[in-house]
C-alpha cells in the first residue's frame, strides 16, 4: 500500500516531489481499496446484512483518512527531521487510526495495536513482542469463534476468518511507519518502559469498555 525508502541519501529521489506525490497517492488510494475490503468483510460475517451508503461511507473514509496519514508518516521518516517534529507526525498517525476502532471495529484494536508493535519494534527484546502478539492474538481468536457459533463450520466461515486475517493483516502492514523506532539513539528511561505499557494497555480496556457501552 505505500513504499518504504527510509534508507534512501539525502537528495536522492526519495525526496523529489513526485516520490512524495506518488507516496502520499498510494496511501490515499490504498486506504480507499482497504476500506472497501474490510466493508466487504464486515457484511460477509454479518448475521444480518444490511448496507445503508453513510455507514459504508464512514467506513470508507476512515480507512482512507488512515492509508493517506501512514503516508504522510513515510514521508517525514525519509526526511529524517527532528524528533520532536518526527514526534508530532507519528501521533497523527496514532490517532488517524481511532476512526477504525469505532463501533464494532474497537474488538480488534488489541489486534492492530499487539501486532503492529510486535512487527515495528525491532528495538525490543523477544519477549516483550512475543507478549504483545499474544495480545494481537485474542481478538483474532474471539472473532474466529464468534463466526463458527454464527455460520458452523462452513466455507463462510473459512471465507470470513481469511478475510479477516487479509484486512488487519493489511493494517498492521501499513501502521509500521508509525509505531517503528526513530534511528537517532534515544531511548526511554526504565521506568517509562514500565509505565507506557501500563497506560497502553489501559487506554486499551477503556476504548473497549467504551465500545461495549455504547454497542
């Protein structure tokens, strides 16, 4: 969905204004695409389908608003800025995904969140991304069980359950510009390593006790 140059020298074509424009084209277009597929998705697992245009084109637009802010993300690492404005452009790629966590879509935010950190952070130990994929893990497991209750065992089942590993799959791919480390050294304090994934994981609980209410 968007292309990686983060390794590319300074006044290569990595910068040249039409490598940004095409950057930021494949994630606006790449977006759209994964929108219309997990919309797909969500009706094919659906008890009930039912289409309505503005459902349909929230989701669409969430997805898109997410593939073009993971591009503007991919831009500003090859420019190597400062961190703090690296910084800044990473949180809005943090919080351009929260439109894909609305609803029934906030079941699988343990599943981006896990799984795009145990994919970006090359940084940490084994362990602790063994921990967070188990995390990514659960909801896959929920929603896998949920479709066997709903269709049996079936080929809608299996259909829904591969969709499914397609889409977040897709996801977690796209969300590495904004969760992977920045190359200049720095590193938290090992008390902040304790206290992030603490507030992490309880901004996670939240989200989701959120979603519960108001479904």
């Amino acid at each position: 969905m968007i292309t990686d140059h983060a390794g590319a020298p300074p006044g290569s074509t990595a910068r040249s204004p039409l490598r940004t424009a095409a950057t930021l084209a494949a994630g606006l277009v790449g977006g759209c695409a994964l929108g219309i597929a997990a919309r797909a998705w969500m009706r094919l697992i659906s008890d009930d389908p039912e289409f309505t245009w503005s459902g349909t084109l929230f989701i669409v637009g969430g997805f898109t608003i997410f593939g073009f802010a993971q591009s503007i993300v991919a831009i500003a690492r090859r420019r190597q800025p400062q961190r703090w404005k690296l910084t800044i452009v990473r949180a809005v790629g943090a919080v351009a995904m929260l439109p894909l966590f609305v609803a029934a879509g906030g079941v699988m935010l343990p599943t981006v969140l896990g799984g795009g950190l145990a994919r970006a952070r090359t940084d940490w130990r084994p362990v602790t991304r063994v921990l967070w994929l188990l995390l990514a893990a659960g909801p896959v497991l929920f929603v896998g069980l949920d479709l066997v209750d709903s269709f049996g065992w079936s080929l809608h089942t299996l259909a829904g359950f591969a969709a499914m590993l397609a889409v977040y799959t897709a996801i977690i791919w796209a969300t590495r510009f904004t969760f992977a480390p920045q190359a200049d050294g720095w590193r938290l304090s090992r008390r902040a390593k304790l206290l992030v994934p603490g507030f992490v994981a309880l901004s996670v609980l939240v989200l989701l006790l959120v979603n519960v209410g108001v479904g």
